[in-house]
DNA sequence: CAGCGCATTGACATCGTTGAACTAGCGGTG
DNA sequence: CACCGCTAGTTCAACGATGTCAATGCGCTG
C-alpha cells in the first residue's frame, strides 16, 4: 500500500509513460480521455501519492505557503490563523506557521528563511516596522497586514489593509454617542502598528464631537496585546485619578484584563464605565458583560490575503507587478458592555 | 545571493567535492577541521542554503513534523501549538499545523495523507475514538494525545497521557473541601475523549467523600469545548431547577460561557456557586472572578510528545519498536472562583 | 619494507518528477 | 499530393542532494 509507488509503477499499470501520468496529475499537456480513465484507475488502485519532495525539487513549486505571526496565544492570531487554514482559498495548500515569538530578530530570522521552501509568504508584522522589514530580502511573494507604507509598492509587496482607523472611529463614535465624553484608552504603543491606527481614529473621532483630546486618559503598554497589559493599564488608570466615563481598549484581549480590575475595584461595567475592546475575539462574546468591540473580519482578511498570494503564486512575472493593496472593512458590534439603556442582544453596523 | 546557489558551487569555492560539502554540512562521514572551515566560510560567503526538496527527495528527511489537532480556535490547542513550536526539542525542525475543524472525514484525511510530507506526526484526537483512528496506515511515527487503549502498543503508537483523571479528582477533591456537596458538571461526552477521564475524575472524588453520584447534576454538551456549550449548558442546568452549589466545567472556555449565565442570572460565583474549569486557558486568570483551574501542563506535554517522536525519527528500525506511553503531571490553581474565604492570590498544588 | 587499517576525500549513480524537444498520425488545404 | 497544424503521446535530461563504493595517503606493525 503505497509503499514505493512512483509514477513509473502507475505508468507501466495503465500502459502509458510516466510523462503522461504526470500530465494527467498536474492536468498539463494533453491526454485522451480514454488515456485519463486509464492512469485514474491505476492511481486510485496502488495508492498512489505523488512525492512532493520530488515535485518541488524538479518544478519548484511547493503548493505551501508560510504564515508568519507574532504568537498564537493571542486569540486574534489563532483565529486569524484558522481563517488562513480554512479559507477556500487555500484549498490544494499547505500552511506552515512560523510564530516570531514577538521577538524583532526571531521575526527577522523567520523572513530571511523563507528563500526556497514556500511559495508565498502571509506577513504579521509585530516587532518589526517598515523601515525594519522592507530591505529584508523577501525571495517570494509577500502579502503584509498593516498599513502600506509608500516604498511598499515599487518592492512588489501586496498589503491587506485593515480597517483599524475605522473600526477605531466607529467604536469611539458609539461611545460618544451614549454621552461618554471622558474616554480612556488603553494600549498605546509608539510605532507604525495597529495601535498607532486606532489611536488615530480615536482622535479623529473625538474632534468630529468637538471634544479635546487628552493626553492624561491615554495608557501606553509595553506589549499591546495581552490581558496582563489590560490589569496593568487599568490599575494605573486608576492609580490616576484621572476621571473617565468609558474605556476604550485596543484589544479585547486587554479590556478583559480591564474587566477585571474594574470588576474588583467596584467600578460598575457600563454603568459607572462604558467599556469597549477590539478584534471581536470569541471571549468578548461571553465576557460579562458581553463586550462591545470591533471585528475586523478574520475570514475576509485571510481570503483576501490568500488571493493576493495565489494570484503572484502563479505566474512567472510576479517579481515585475508592482505591490497591490486591498482594503477590508469592519464590523461594529455593540453589546452590553458599553450600552446603559438595555441592549440589544447583538447589534452590528457594518461598513464598507 | 542565494540565487542558484548549490552544493556544486560551495564546492567549488571551497576546492572541495560536493560530498564534502554535504559532509559538513549534515556532520557525516569525516573531514578535517580545515576543510570543514573553508566549506563553511564558503557557506557564509555564498549565502548559502539547503534545498530542503532535493535532500528530501534523496535522504527521505524533511525536518518536519506534522501538529494533526481539531482547530486553533480553542486556546488550549492554540497554546498548545505554540509550545509545541516553541519546544526547545523542536529546534530544527517545522512544524506543519493541520487544523481538522473537529470533523471526523477530515482527521481521517489528515492523518492518511502524511505519508511522505513529514518524519512525524503529533495528533491530538477528537472526532475520532480508537477504533476509528488505530486502524489507519499510520506511515509515520506518530505520537498521540490521550489514553492509550491496549492495541496501541503494537502499532507501534507513542502516547502522552495527560492527568486529565487525576486533575479532576484534584479540582473536585478541592470544591469537596469547601464544604460544596452538589457539584454540578458541564462538559460530558460520550466517548473516549477527555470529557470521560474527566469524569472519572469527578466520580472517584465523589465517592472517596461519600458523596452520591446525581445523574442529573451532570450536563452533557455536543461541542464539549466551546464557549456556547458553556452558555447552552448552564442555561439547560438553571432550567432543570436542580440544586447545585458548585459547577465544574471540563474545559474553561466552556466555565467562561457558563460564568456569563450565571452573572446573567444573579448567581454570585464563588457565594452562591463555586465554579471551576479545566485547561488554565489565559483567559482563566483574568475572567471575573479569576477561575480555578487545572493546568496539565502545556509545555511539558509538547516536549514529551516532541522527545518521543524525535526519539523515533531518528532510528531505522522505529517501526518495530513497541509503543512507549508517557504521562504528565498537573497542577491544580486555585483561585477566587471557588474560594469563599478570601483567597490566595494564586494557590498551587502540585502533582507529580 | 610489505602489508594493514584508518582517516579523508572524490566519482558516480540515483531519488521521483517535470520541462523541452520530438515523433506519429490524422484531417484539411491550396 | 506535398505540406501544415493539431492532438496525443514519448524520450531524455535535469533539478540538488546523498548513499555507495573506491581511491589516496599516512602511520604502524611484524
């Protein structure tokens, strides 16, 4: 049972060369389909299974591609990860994850890497920034997550650009809209990522209501996205007395470190404190309250990006087209946790 | 850089033969300690890297070994893989994570189409119970996640036995101790899978305290790890007006959904119910109050598994070698959730 | 000093597949 | 009827590494 069938032994059972055989695997050249019958049949009677290593070496594809993120603890990236691996997209490929470990050399190492063993490459950026990662030199075709940088273009990286800002926007205005003028936000980070974004369309936001911004409700964290960061933001929020009416975090993942903190500390969720994450993680459906947040929709990210990739993967001038970008939307979806009238039991707005 | 860079042109830099190169490089056969530094200041010269599909091809060594488990949604399993990546047993190898979407056909597909592609295979069971899956061509050495059912030895079949048992005598030896009487439980499904050690966990607790075994006191769910199982599960418990003064769920993202019904429902955790859960997901610690738990222990499990499978990979002969079975320990964390006196911060008690 | 063993290195075939180039046959065309 | 174009299929080499085996040279033994 399939042990030492080559092409060679399907070829001689169905009376053919094993260039035949190969062009009925592979549906190149032509073929009767009398000729099709034949070679099927053999296959499906050895067991037979071609030998990637083989094809690979011969043709240089390897019908893989890399996904490159900073972890897989984060419910965001393993959710996004099961997109990847479940994206329609993908059928007929191998995923291989590759977690950087939110480490810039690890992340470094693991771009370097990718030279001959994939054919394309899904790029989370986390410790690196632009400046950092665009001279790397990406031997495949690359699809980034995050904002386009300008020199992105002319190196042929394809972006998928999420709708951070937006989404950021959408929440702070639902926020402002239930009267909230003090809005806290936790999860600042200096740098070109995601944060930098929502903390954008936090501001915009606020200036549309005409409501200034200040400095004293913004919380920076060392590491953006983990509950322990969400205790830690919120105990010094807290610690400074600063008065606030609501709390946005940049990741729900950090609002329910948040929760917690209020929770003990006698601060009622939403009604002394409007609270709101993002990423629409599963856990902010069952938080309690059930937390307003913003979905960024995992599965049109991963379809998009997979499309992006297949559509270099496959033709040989990939290197010459210039770098693409592609734009997803967002979800807003208001729960209990940010809705003093009783809420709906799940609201969305969507856009775009 | 990089680009055709082959064994043949490392040699010739080098004034060496092919062989000699492949000799350094793989550490095989003999070289003197010059020869080995030219070939190597060659490498770092030429920029230098393997082609993974030609040593394949010829050596049957991919480097890679495959993570069969149900999906990353879950953030034990997505923990999970992340030590498994992370191992240090794992250096030098890739990992290749197949997501089974929990679907019967699809572990079945999965696990019969590693014939080639990897030098093993860690595969952590769900749809499928012993007799279904024992029966498949493993082509690989194979390590599995689970209890070991007797024909497993033969086959030749590495398992890690994780305390899943022990851990819930331990969880509910400690509600026990609270002074709880009526446990309640979420999470049983029929089968081989965790949920029935579990449960032989919580019955033995029970009877060493001379405690009835209640039927109705036990919940059963379809999806025994998904947050709305917790939610559907508690729901179907409230209705059933049964009384209860704790509840165990076998996973804590099924406690976490269960936790938000009973807020929901004005049920003080731990006052009026102590709850626990199982797996220490992160989200354990930081849930309102912070869950206790039981951590299997994560990482120990991944680099047991990851040793066993190298300790195959390695040797010619591995397919006589009987199956080994390993187990691992637990620890039982205790926190707010069951505890009325107030409770430690983090309570430990450990198991082997 | 013949002969043996060992360390070091190389020549060559080979793993299984596919690209390039080629042949055979057949119907249609000017 | 010579020739063209097209389909169906073949032959052969090559992808880049490594296993096998042989060759070389050196030190040592008897």
């Amino acid at each position: 049972m399939g042990r030492g069938v080559t092409m060679s032994t399907v070829a001689e059972k169905a009376g053919v060369s094993t260039k035949t055989v190969s062009n009925v695997v592979n549906g190149t050249g032509s073929y009767s389909p009398e000729t099709e019958q034949r070679v099927r049949a053999a296959i499906e009677e050895l067991g037979y299974h071609i030998n990637p290593f083989a094809r690979g070496l011969r043709s240089r594809r390897t019908d893989t591609i890399a996904l490159v993120l900073p972890n897989l603890y984060q419910p965001f990236y393993a959710e996004f990860a099961e997109q990847v691996i479940r994206s329609p997209e993908t059928q007929g490929l191998k995923v291989v994850l590759e977690s950087t470990r939110g480490d810039a050399g690890r992340e470094r190492a693991v771009l370097s890497s990718h030279r001959e063993l994939v054919d394309g490459v899904i790029y989370v950026p986390h410790a690196l920034g632009p400046e950092q990662y665009l001279p790397l030199p990406f031997a495949r075709p690359t699809v980034v997550l995050g904002e386009r940088p300008a020199e992105a273009a002319q190196l042929g990286l394809d972006y998928v650009e999420t709708a951070d800002e937006q989404g950021a926007h959408a929440v702070v205005g639902h926020l402002l809209a239930q009267g909230r003028r003090r809005i806290a936000v936790i999860g600042e980070r200096p740098g070109p990522w995601a944060g930098a974004r929502r903390l954008r369309g936090y501001r915009t936001a606020l200036a549309e209501a005409g409501v200034d911004y200040d400095e004293s409700l913004v919380i920076g964290v060392d590491d953006a996205d983990l509950w322990s960061s969400g205790v830690a933001g919120a105990t010094r929020l807290l610690r400074t007395r600063v008065r606030f009416d609501a709390l946005f975090c940049f990741h729900d993942v950090v609002a329910v470190g948040a929760l917690s903190v209020l929770a003990r500390s006698g601060i009622a969720v939403p009604d002394d404190v409007a609270l709101a994450g993002f990423d629409d993680i599963e856990a902010a459906r069952f938080a309690s309250p059930p937390l307003t947040t913003v979905d960024l929709g995992r599965e049109s990210i991963a379809r998009t990006a997979v499309a992006l990739l297949r559509s270099r993967m496959d033709r040989e001038d990939s290197r010459e087209l210039p770098g693409r970008r592609e734009s997803t939307g967002f979800d807003l979806r208001v729960r209990a946790s940010s809705t003093t009238t009783p809420a709906p039991t799940e609201s969305g707005v969507t856009a775009r």
